[in-house]
C-alpha cells in the first residue's frame, strides 16, 4: 500500500471526526433504530429505514477514515530543514507575472485540500509545478484557461 501524505493538522482532523463517529454518532443511530423498532412493522417503518441508511453512511465513513489513517505518512514540516525549496506542507506565495495578482497556498494532501481556505493538494497542477523549486525561481503552470506564469515569493514552514 502507497504511503500518502498529511499534514498533522490533516491527521488530527480526521481522528478528531473518527472519534466523533464512533462515540457520539454510532451510539446516536443505534439508539434511533432501537427506538424505531418498538413502533410496530418495520416494512412501512420510515423512521426505522431512515437511522438503517443513516448507519451506512457512518459506518462506511468510519471505514473511510481508518483506511486513509492507516495509509498516512504524517509529516511534521515545522520539523524540516529550511531550504527555500517547495515541498509537502509549505505555504508559498506566488506573483502571477501576467496580473501581478499574489495567492498564498499550502500544499497539503488531497483530503485536507480546500481551494477557498487556501490549501492545494499536493497532486493538484499547480503544486506538482512548484515541487522542488525555490524562492525567485519562476514556474509555469498548465491550466484549463493556458499556461501561467508564476513567481515564487516565499516558502514558509508554518
């Protein structure tokens, strides 16, 4: 099985909702089926199908998240050299050199991807584009709309 990174904040996030499914969730929905149950016939029994559904859907996500745990490699970037180079877990600012716009990422992994909090999947274009290069370096990365240009302001360890 392929190792696949996460930030620690990713990792904690997932144990966090784990923790919730299995000790709050889980014991809710069992509840509700055994409350469903004492209604009578459980043919036309809404409710009773409803908490069955609803139990899929939390056990299968708790098969989900024990899964990607047991897959992660967490890496710490606090804990990494400073380099100046791109890589998993640093925030870059880039300068758009055709707008003269500037963004800020961190490249996490693709579960705690989330364009509008500002963090972009390591295997999405523009990170794969900004792996292994350094501050002032300029990168161009493909697009739907074309190919732009990028410089790399600066790569922090937050």
């Amino acid at each position: 099985m392929n190792k696949v990174p996460m930030t620690v904040a990713g990792e904690k996030s997932l144990r966090d909702e784990l923790n919730h499914l299995k000790g709050e969730a889980r014991p809710q929905v069992i509840a509700a089926i055994a409350e469903a149950r004492e209604h009578g016939d459980l043919k036309e029994n809404a409710e009773y199908h409803a908490a069955r559904e609803q139990q899929g859907f939390i056990e299968g996500r708790i098969q989900e998240i024990e899964s990607k745990l047991s897959g992660a490699q967490v890496i710490d970037v606090t804990k990494l050299p400073k380099t100046g180079k791109v890589i998993f877990g640093v925030t870059v600012s880039l300068l758009n050199l055709d707008t003269d716009a500037e963004v800020t990422y961190r490249i996490v992994g693709e579960d705690e991807a989330n364009i509008k909090a500002g963090r972009i999947s390591v295997t999405s274009p523009i990170a794969r584009a900004l792996i292994g290069k350094e501050e002032g370096d300029v990168v161009v990365v493909t697009t739907p709309g074309g190919d732009v240009e990028y410089e790399i302001g600066s790569v922090e360890h937050l």
